[in-house]
C-alpha cells in the first residue's frame, strides 16, 4: 500500500476529476481518497498494491518531492474549470 499527499486542491475538484488527471500523466487509479483538514482542500490517495517507488517515479519533477504533484494537479484542474 502507498500513499500520496496532495494539497491546494480547487474547492470544487470531483473525485472522478482527480482521478482522471492522475490517470492522464501515468498514475495507476487510487482506492481511496481521503480529504484532510485545514484552510486549503487536501488530500491523502490510497493505493492498494502499488509500490511506493512506482509512485515516485511517477513524480514529473521526482527530486521535488510531492510538491510538484501538487503544483500540476493544481494547475491542470484550474485550467480544466476555467474551460468550462
């Protein structure tokens, strides 16, 4: 089991939305979406049976750690809403 923290979410993001985004830039579906609390909408994603190095590898800019995932889940939802 792995998980992954993803933080400055858009208020309005669909679990389904988010899903799709991962799924886009190579990321197996996650089993469990977890909201977090605090001033800005996060969350935790669960995979089961997926290996914590794969979702590394995953990372656009790995040595950036999570953040970067953060910044490009960000980005690309905003963008998507924007379209609307």
């Amino acid at each position: 089991m792995s998980r992954l923290w993803i933080n400055n979410l858009p208020p309005d993001v669909t679990e389904d939305e988010l899903a799709a985004l991962l799924e886009k830039y190579g990321f197996p579906p996650f089993d469990r979406l977890t909201p977090m609390p605090g001033e800005r909408l996060a969350a935790v994603l669960t995979f089961e049976g997926v290996d914590e190095d794969l979702l590394r590898r995953l990372q656009p800019l790995g040595a950036a750690g999570y953040g970067a995932i953060d910044a490009l889940v960000r980005d690309a939802l905003v963008r998507g809403a924007r379209r609307r």
